[in-house]
C-alpha cells in the first residue's frame, strides 16, 4: 500500500512538472510566431461574467476595474477586445433606443452616477493601448429571463410587445418581422455613428437554442413570409437578410469597420463527421451563406471542445472551418473559461495546443478566448502562457484587403540622437496617400548586429505605436549593443504597411 501511495504521489509530480514546462518552454520554429494573428478577448457583462463584477459599485470603482481588465490583455498581447454593449436590448452606452443595462446598475433604465459612457470608455481605453475595440451586440435576445429583474417600463417588450416571441421565461425579438429589422439596424446605425469601433459583433443567440422554436411565428410566416414557402428557409432567410442589410450599412456609413458573427461551431454534422448540436437547422444559423455572400468581414466558430472530443473534435471541425472560409477571414473562438480549469489541465494544455493547430493552417487568422477572464485573472496560468510563450512577440492585426489593401506613404525625415544607454528616434508624418489617408501607427524595428534585415520576424518589433507618434525612445541593454539598425514603416487603420525608413547606429 504505502508503495503504491508513493507511487501515485509521483505521478502526481511529474504531471505538474509537466504541465509548468508546457507553459514556459520557448516555441523553437520561429513561424510558430506569426507576425500577424488576430488576438482578441470577449469581455461579457451579461449576468457580469466579466465586468462590472458588482453593479452596486461605485463609477468609479468600475472604471478602475476596466483599466485593471485592459491591462491584463495587454499584458497578454491581446490586440482586439468584443466588448458585450447590448444584452437583452438593453444599453451599457448611451442609447437612444434602448434603456441601460441592468447589468450595469442593477436597475434597467438607470444611468451611471456619478455618469460615465462604459462604451465610450473602453474605446479610449483599448485604443490607448493598441487594440481594437468591436461592440459587440446580441441581435435579438430580448429577455434572458423573466425572473431576473423587473423590464423598464420603456423596455422593448413593454412598448412593442407584437414584436415578442415568448419561450418559457426566455424572450426574443421575431426574427420574421420587418419592423423588427428595421429597429435592430437603428440600433446599429446609432452606435456606428455616434462612436469610433473597429467593428460591429454578433454572437450566437439567433432562434433559441432550448426548446427549439415550433409554432411561435407561426402568425408572422403567414403575414410576412415572401413567397417562401418552408418555414425553415424562411427563419434563416430572416437571419441571412438582416445580416446582408447590417453589412451594407456598416459599410456605407464607415467602409473600414468591420462586421463579424462568432455562430456556434457545428453547422451540420454531416460537414465534419460530428455528432452534435446542428445549428442550421435548430438555431437557423447559416453561416456558409455569409461567407459565400460576403456578407460579413469576419467568421469566430465557437469551438469550444477539446481536440480529441467524442461528438466533436477540435482537430475534424478546425480544418472544416478552414476549407470553407473563402476570402473572408477565419478566427477561433476558444472556451478558456473552461479548458483553464483544473479538471481540463489535467489531461493536458487544450488551449495551447489549439493555438498551435491553428497556426499550422494558413486559413486560420487568430483566436479569441471566451471569456476575458480567463486571461486578466490568470486562470491555470493562461496569461503567464501567453505573455511568455504564444504571444510573446506583438502582432500585427491580418489585413482585409476587399476592405483596404492600400498602405500609408513612408514616414518623412527620420533621424535619432544617441545617448548613453538609449536612442531617441523622430521622423515627420507621412504625406496623404491616393485614399487621402495619413498614418494610423508606426511599426519600430530593431536590428542588433544583424545583415538580414527582415520584417517577417515579429521578434524584431520593438514597437507598434498606436496612437500614433513621431517620436520613439528606445532603451538599449547592454547586450543590445553594437551595430544597430532602425526600420520604422507606417500603417493604416487596417494595418497595411508601408515602406520601411531605415538609420543605422553604432552604440558602444
């Protein structure tokens, strides 16, 4: 028995001793280190999974606790954040259709006292550090649950409830109905043009997922049906047109943001050999039809099971996806919150080795991790594995050339002045290029006693500096000494890159 007993206490160390090396160990193939990957977090404040952690806190103490939150991410070298701004038509921005979030203040309709715009925060505060911010909305979840809080008395289902489709305590605007399209796009519309994202987001919540929709519209198929005939074509055509409206909205007051949707991760099982939930034809979620309609800049399957999953594996629906993605970008949705757990580091890192299937396809373009408190809580290590393993270099965002595929012009008058233990380098903006854009950000590189130069190697960026600025101080160890080459390039918005200015330095 006590031979036994040592024995397992054995395994035991070994396992965690394994399991620490699995996190520090250096990536040795240096294209296991891509210099563009997107890199994006959900930060959920429905039921305040992310923030606030207490709605009864004072402004102040939630402000704080978004900037301890962006500072973990950034930590991390997260480069875009979907911050959740409507959850059952509600609003954590000031809206001029919906009332503010219960979730927010603890009571639905009340503003924040002392006040403060939480959408309007999170941009400055993601932009102060480089990152995206898209707003991300569920379209039609109208109430979670009924049991939760008492609806304002100007909440959509009190003022429009013709509009309502009613499943137990769970309620949802009717997909079917025209009006129905038209208030969601207003909504749209009034954040598109009132603050400065980077992208528009759905999630999944399309038609519920339990108990599946029977006869709820049946009223509204007879009313607004469009010479379709099948009811299931004409719910996923109701999705698939508000989708391809939203696009061409998006894209006609602001062409440069970006329209994505994260659907659940099996459409069929039939495409991957899965044994799963099929949300094509329980949710109505069609997400082969945006892709092939370009209706959407940006696809984000929740993949949320393991590698080796019974019913469904990570390693048969990662390159389904990948085959199907077309000229429209693919990112990973990631289910850290659970694969973090001690339960699931257990049986190996999930997370890590997801990141590295990813990375061998070149149809996969990031990973996004639900939920953001995965990372900024360090939850099994996940930001520790990141800062110094999978994202330990920065990264530029991938481009999305049917957007913008042309650069900024170089950067102008690049010189530097030597210190002891540092260069200062300065440069004149660039001039205006044929789309009348100048410089979003500048790209520094930095070359220690190296021939090739190359721009590849993300381990070469010493900075991305967005916002922008023409000046860089860099600190130089000792180490870091000798010839050393400086190349700064300019970027747009959607990160295309210019030409690079190069000044070369001997520092002794």
């Amino acid at each position: 028995m006590s031979i036994k007993i040592c024995g397992e206490k054995m395994k035991g160390i070994i396992f965690i001793i394994t399991l620490i090396l699995s996190f520090v160990q250096p990536i040795s193939s240096q294209n296991l280190f891509p210099k563009r990957e997107f890199r994006g977090a959900w930060i959920a404040t429905v039921a305040n999974i992310d923030w606030p952690s207490n709605r009864n806190a004072t402004s102040g103490q939630k402000i704080a606790e978004l900037v301890q939150i962006f500072d973990k991410l950034k930590e991390a070298n997260i480069n875009a954040v979907f911050f959740q701004v409507r959850t059952e038509c509600d609003a954590l921005y000031k809206s001029n259709f919906e009332p503010w979030s219960f979730w927010l203040t603890n009571e639905q309709g009340k503003e924040p006292e002392p006040y403060f715009d939480p959408l309007e925060f999170a941009i400055a505060e993601a932009h102060a550090r480089g990152m995206e911010l898209h707003a991300w909305f569920n379209p039609y979840r109208a109430v979670k649950d009924t049991g939760d809080y008492q609806r304002f008395y100007q909440h959509i289902s009190q003022t429009h409830p013709e509009w309502i489709l009613s499943f137990g305590s769970y309620k949802m605007l009717d997909p079917g109905n025209p009006d129905v399209q038209n208030y969601i796009l207003n909504v749209i519309v009034d954040v598109l043009t009132k603050y400065d994202v980077d992208g528009i987001h759905f999630d999944d919540y399309f038609y519920p997922y339990s108990p599946k929709i029977s006869n709820e519209d049946s009223l509204t198929f007879l009313k607004f049906n469009r010479r379709l005939t099948n009811i299931d074509d004409w719910r996923r055509d109701n999705i698939n047109s508000l989708m391809k409206r939203i696009y061409q909205v998006i894209k006609a007051y602001k062409p440069y943001v970006k329209f994505g949707i994260s659907p659940f991760g099996i459409v069929e099982n039939k495409y991957a050999g899965t044994d799963g939930f099929n949300s094509y034809s329980i949710i109505y979620c069609d997400p082969l039809t945006w892709i092939r309609e370009k209706s959407i800049d940006y696809v984000i399957p929740q993949l949320y099971w393991e590698i080796d999953h019974p019913k469904a594996p990570y390693r048969k629906l990662l390159p389904w996806w990948a085959s199907v993605i077309e000229d429209r970008h693919l990112y990973i949705g990631h289910f850290s919150s659970r694969l973090m757990t001690k339960n699931y580091l257990e049986k190996g890192f999930e997370i890590g080795e997801q990141i590295k299937m990813n990375r061998s396809n070149s149809n996969v373009s990031g990973s996004v991790f639900f939920s953001a408190r995965s990372i900024y809580l360090n939850q099994g290590g996940l930001l520790d594995s990141l800062k110094n393993n999978f994202y330990k270099f920065p990264a530029l965002l991938p481009t999305m050339k049917w957007i913008d595929s042309i650069p900024p012009n170089k950067i102008r008058d690049l010189n530097f002045q030597k210190g002891k233990d540092k260069v200062t380098l300065e440069w004149k903006e660039t001039e205006i290029n044929s789309q009348g854009e100048k410089a979003y950000g500048y790209v520094v590189y930095r070359f220690v006693n190296q021939k090739e130069l190359n721009l590849e190697n993300p381990e070469n960026i010493v900075a991305i500096l967005i916002p922008k600025k023409e000046k860089f101080v860099d600190k130089i160890e000792d180490k870091n000494k000798g010839e050393i080459t400086y190349i700064i390039t300019a970027i747009d918005r959607h990160q295309n890159e210019s030409e690079g200015e190069i000044v070369r330095i001997v520092l002794k």
